[in-house]
C-alpha cells in the first residue's frame, strides 16, 4: 500500500523539535535544531515543508510569531495544519499524576516518547533532547486524531 500521508510535528521555538511519520504511524524521523534567530527559523521552515517526504498534516505544539512562521508557509503550500496547547496531548497521553509539575511533565514525556521511538519503528535514542521528546508526543496525538493510529500500542503505567 503506497504511502499517501506524512505529519509533521513540531515543538515549537528556536530550539525547535521535530518528528515526522507516516500514514502507517511509523516514525521516519525526529530530531532537534537550535536556530539563532526567527529569520533562520523561517529560511528552515520553507526548506523542511518542500523537501521528500513533503508533509501533507502539520501539528504544531506553541503559539506567537514563531507559530506564525510555521503556519504562514503552511498555508502558501495548502497543508493541513493544526496548532495545539501542550495541555491538551498531555490530557490525552499523560495520567493527570504524571503532570504534577513542569518538571514531572517533562520527564514523564521523555520517558513517553521513548517508548513511542521504540514501538513505531524509530531509531533508539542514546540523547533525547525534551523539544523533541515532545513533538514526537505531539506526532503520537496526531496520529491518534487523524486515525492513522487506531490506539496507542502500550500500556501507560
């Protein structure tokens, strides 16, 4: 079966993370850049957004200018995308006890996301940076949104 769909997931900043998947829900990649300014950011976004595979769903995980870059080059390419708090993926993927704190958040995510990496086909992580660990969670509810994922695979404990 041809691959038709890719979403991208963006956690995002100028220490931006990134995930992308398929429309079988595998993982094909994921990492982090650290830009030095919204002008880097912006000449990465249009790069990012026209190369192969070109993503035809984006999540985006933030808001202000920097989100307004991503979802202005988004709209001169007519993608699909869809701008979300961190509230609500982690409402949908975390216990509320695993969101205690900022902090708690965070490590549960990590934890989270690695276990995602490992379960849709990714490659395993030695560091994982929390910006990525997050739009990989941000991907994962995409995924689950769009029913390209019929369910999350593991148990959350």
């Amino acid at each position: 079966m041809p691959v038709s769909g890719h979403l991208l997931a963006v956690d995002v900043g100028l220490h931006t993370g990134l995930a992308l998947f398929d429309e079988q829900s595998r993982l094909l990649w994921y990492r982090s850049h650290h830009l030095a300014s919204p002008n880097k950011l912006k000449k990465m976004i249009a790069k990012l957004l026209r190369d192969t595979p070109h993503p035809t769903h984006i999540y985006l995980e933030g808001g202000g200018p920097l989100a307004e870059l991503w979802l202005r080059e988004a709209m001169k390419l007519s993608l699909t995308i869809r701008q979300i708090p961190a509230e609500l993926w982690r409402e949908k993927l975390l216990y509320a006890r695993q969101q205690t704190s900022g902090h708690q958040a965070k490590k549960e995510a990590d934890a989270l996301a690695r276990q995602v990496i490992l379960a849709l086909g990714g490659k395993k992580p030695t560091h994982l940076r929390h910006d990525t660990a997050e739009a990989i969670l941000v991907g994962l509810f995409g995924l689950l949104e769009l029913g390209w994922l019929k369910g999350w695979p593991l148990h959350r404990t």
